[in-house]
C-alpha cells in the first residue's frame, strides 16, 4: 500500500537508542502524547522523506512527552543506530483520548460550535505558552481547554464547545 504525506501526520523524532535490543526512544511534539501509539500497530519513519512502515511490537510511555518503542524489524543497538533523527509518523485515524485535548493537533480541519452555533473551522493550533489556541480561518482565537470542550465528534470531525459569554 502507498501511503501519502495526507494520510499520515508527523508525530516526533527519534532521540536516541535505548537498551542493546534495538528499542528507540521518540520524542513527541508538543500537542500530542503516548496515547497516539496506544492503537498503532504500526508507524512510519521517514526515511528521504518517504514514510516507510515499520510493525511495532511494544510502545512503553518513558514520560509524558518521551516513549520507547520496539519494532519487529529493528533487533539490535547498531541497527537501531541508523534511525537516529528520523521523523516518525502515525496514520490519522480517530485517536485514543483520555482527556479531550489529547493530540489536539489532529484537531485541524474540525468544525467548531458554541451552543450549536458553527463558529468556524480549525486551520491551525498554536502553543504560544502553556495553553493551546483553536485559529479559525477569521483569525478568532480560541483556548483549546478541556473544561470549554463539551464533546469531540472524530466522525464529523466537530467540536461542540461551551465557550464563556463575549468570548466570540
């Protein structure tokens, strides 16, 4: 199967090895955490800008932003060596969430409503300090937190929100 650039999202980089038995350790962008991998039976690291696939056998939370991955293909610390800063990429599919906001980056694209009223589309997030911002395509600027999130519709691809009044 040929796997596009739009069918996949770049998750993290891989930082360094960990152990002798080829487990890499990936560092997670900001936006998403280990539960993206909680589902994935496979990933794709990017090698010459081509994602190629690779099974995963164990994904192990290392911290909140850091997991060690073991995949069936990488047996060993110098092969494992060889994909050192590579990008790692996952498909996007509906993922895990314990909290709303969990990889709110797959959030692009989704339709937001205040009280059921469309209030317009994500076309970016952004991290300007230690919260997260919904940017619609008017350039409002929304807090992405889970207390505003009523509910997150990965099928319609919409966020029913609870926003405070003169907020928008």
């Amino acid at each position: 199967m040929i796997y596009s650039q739009k069918k996949i999202i770049i998750i993290g980089s891989i930082v360094k090895t960990h152990g002798v038995h080829g487990a890499l350790m990936v560092r997670l962008i900001a936006g998403f955490n280990t539960s993206i991998l909680n589902k994935a039976s496979s990933c794709f690291l990017m090698i010459r800008n081509k994602p190629v696939p690779f099974k995963v056998l164990e994904a192990i939370e290392s911290s909140n932003c850091e997991v060690i991955l073991l995949f069936a293909d990488i047996q060993s610390k110098p092969h494992a060596e060889e994909f050192l800063n590579l990008e790692i990429a996952v498909e996007r599919n509906s993922p895990i969430r314990k909290k709303k906001t969990d990889n709110i980056l797959l959030l692009v694209g989704y339709k937001i409503y205040n009280d059921g009223v469309l209030v317009g589309t994500v076309q970016n997030i952004e991290n300007p300090g230690k919260q997260f911002l919904f940017v619609l395509e008017n350039d409002l600027l929304l807090p992405a937190h889970d207390d505003l999130i009523e509910f997150i519709d990965d099928k319609k691809k919409s966020i029913f929100m609870k926003l405070p009044e003169g907020l928008i």
